[in-house]
C-alpha cells in the first residue's frame, strides 16, 4: 500500500465513503484534533506509569480512532435510504464513557481532595496529561461545531468530555505517584 496518493494535492480530502471536502473542512479539522490528541496519550503512555493506566490508555485510544472513524464518515454515504448502516463504522457505546467515569472514581479514591484549581505542571509526564487534556477540550469544541453543522453521534461528545475529565484526574494521580508537587492555583491579590 502506497502512503502518498497525490489526490490531496490541490487542497481536498476523501471522507471515508468518498465525498471529496476541503482539507480545512470542520469535519477534517475534527477528527485530526482527534488524531493529535490520540498521538499525545501515546506520549504518556510511553512514560514510566503504572500498568493500570497504560492499559486504559491503550483502550483511550482505540476509542480514538474509532472516534476518529465517525468523524471521518460522510453522514450521507453511511445510510441507506433503507435506514440500514450501508458503511460498517464501529461505534462509542454508553460502556466506553462509564469506564472512564469508574476509572476517574478510583483514582479520585486515593487522591486528596480538591480544594483549588491546581497549575499544570511538576513533572513531565504530568505536563504531557495536561496537555493531552487540553487538546481533548479543543477536539471537543470542535466536535461541537460540527454536531451544530451536521449532527454525529452524542456519545462522540460524551466521551470527548468525560475523556478530558479524566484526563485531569490522571494528571493528579501522576503527580500523587510520581511524588512531584501539586501547585494549588491561588489568584494573587491586586
């Protein structure tokens, strides 16, 4: 299989079921947000972490490409007139964002409890969290202007925010483990 196809060339991609979009298309700009957050948690999972965490990360991002996959389709070409599914498209289900809630549950568990917005920072592998979450935030923002556009799946937006929530709670939990300090925000006075 070739990587290069020269159809893209002149400014245009092919969604998955063929349409043809300018490759700054909402649609584009979401799932590649996707990809890059999807290429940042691999980045923390290639840090020293628990075998817990890699393993949930591991399902993060096959979640992510699979969310990447929906993003990707051309709402027409994936139905029949029928109503039927003509494109075989893997789906977010409710248990991928209940996971991550029984996960953020856990973690939360062991941590102390928040009472301030904590700077991101500490460690390296904890700046690669927050940065992660950061990217998961812009992914969701523009999932949403695109469900405004052309409405996709919910769950997709679901599990973006969850996703995001945890993780923050990842960070903290790194943080705990990796013994580095929690610098609690406290706004300076004028």
């Amino acid at each position: 299989m070739k990587i290069y196809t020269k159809t893209g060339d002149k400014g245009t991609t092919a969604l998955f079921g063929g349409t043809r979009v300018p490759k700054y298309h909402i649609r584009i700009d979401s799932y590649g947000t996707v990809d890059e957050l999807n290429s940042y948690i691999g980045l923390i999972r290639d840090q020293k972490i628990d075998p817990r965490s890699k393993e949930i990360l591991i399902h993060v991002q096959d979640r992510l490409f699979t969310l990447g996959a929906i993003l990707a389709t051309d709402p027409e070409k994936a139905m029949l007139k029928s109503g039927k599914e003509r494109l075989n498209i893997p789906k977010i289900e409710e248990e991928d964002i209940e996971r991550l809630e029984t996960e953020m549950d856990t973690m939360n568990d062991n941590l102390a409890p928040m009472t301030h917005f904590v700077l991101p920072g500490g460690h390296p592998t904890v700046s690669y969290c927050h940065i992660a979450r950061c990217v998961c935030r812009r992914a969701e923002r523009l999932a949403t202007l695109l469900h405004h556009e052309e409405p996709i799946d919910e769950r997709v937006l679901k599990y973006l925010n969850r996703l995001s929530d945890y993780l923050f709670v990842l960070a903290r939990k790194l943080t705990h483990d990796l013994q580095a300090e929690e610098v609690k925000w406290i706004p300076e006075k004028i």
